[in-house]
C-alpha cells in the first residue's frame, strides 16, 4: 500500500498536469479561430473600402455612359464567338446575362456586383481583376470615374 500512494500521486498529478495542457490547447485555439475571423473581416472591409464611390451623375444608361467605357477596356476579350467566360460586355443584355458561372451585376446593389469588384482590383484573388494588368489586349485599368460610373449605372437600375 505504501508504494501504490506515491504512483497513484504521479497518476493525479500527471492527470492534472495533462487536463491543464488541454485547457490551455482549448483557450489557445479558441483565441486563434478568434483571431482568424477577425482577420477574415478586415480583410473583406479593406477590400470593400477599395470601392471608388458611385458617381453622383443621374440618367446613366448602358448606351451612353457604360458602352464606351466597356467597348474600351473589356470588349476586345469580352465579345464575338471566343468571348473570354462567355461574357459578352459589348451588349447590355451580354453584360446582364452574365458569364457561364452565373451574373456578374446585382442590379441596384453595385457594391455586391461581382464586376465592381473585378473592375476596381478589389478582389484578393488577382485572377478576378478586370482587366488584368498586364494584358494582351492592351487594356487599361479603369479610372476611379469610370468605377464610379459603373457603380452609379448598376444603382440606377442598370439600363
């Protein structure tokens, strides 16, 4: 009996010693998985605040305002029998249909629209950024007015 007490003290402290160690990993990856969230939410708020403002102009219309800018930077890709994801960006109705993996324009919610994203390089995924830089086509990043522009079309109903 005299040696059972000594082996059953190492037994209570090493169980003691192994339930603190698992405390310790809990509280530990409680912290990280906290940590990881956080991080996850600045980082799509940094990207969110990417976002140039949506012109104050009125009236934008996909004729007028956006053809221009989309037959200037997107269409050489985004068009005819090859268009780049199937994306035609030379009609209003190829901009609203979309791309084979779905609709890129969330009409009248321009900061959730995937091309806003995509044409203001707000994405962290570099193969979104449209155009991407640098280019075959030769096209240009677009300006902080055009963005806005396109911001202000999808707002404004997307016509």
């Amino acid at each position: 009996m005299l040696n059972l007490l000594p082996i059953s003290g190492v037994l209570s402290a090493t169980f003691t010693k192994t339930k603190l160690i698992q405390s310790m990993n809990s509280t530990k990856l409680a912290f990280a998985a906290l940590a990881a969230a956080l991080s996850f939410s600045l980082v799509a708020s940094a990207e969110e605040t990417k976002l140039p403002p949506a012109s104050d102009k009125k009236d934008v219309t996909y004729a007028t305002d956006i053809k221009p800018i989309f037959d200037a930077n997107c269409a050489k890709c985004h068009s005819g029998d090859r268009a780049k994801a199937k994306l035609h960006m030379d009609t209003l109705e190829g901009v609203l249909k979309g791309t084979k993996m779905g609709k890129i324009v969330t009409v009248g919610d321009s900061e959730k629209s995937f091309i806003v994203k995509s044409i203001a390089h707000a994405s962290s995924d570099k193969d979104e950024w449209m155009p991407p830089i640098p280019n075959k086509a030769g096209a240009k990043e677009l300006t902080p007015e055009q963005i806005g522009l396109v911001r202000a079309w999808i707002d404004q109903g997307a016509k």
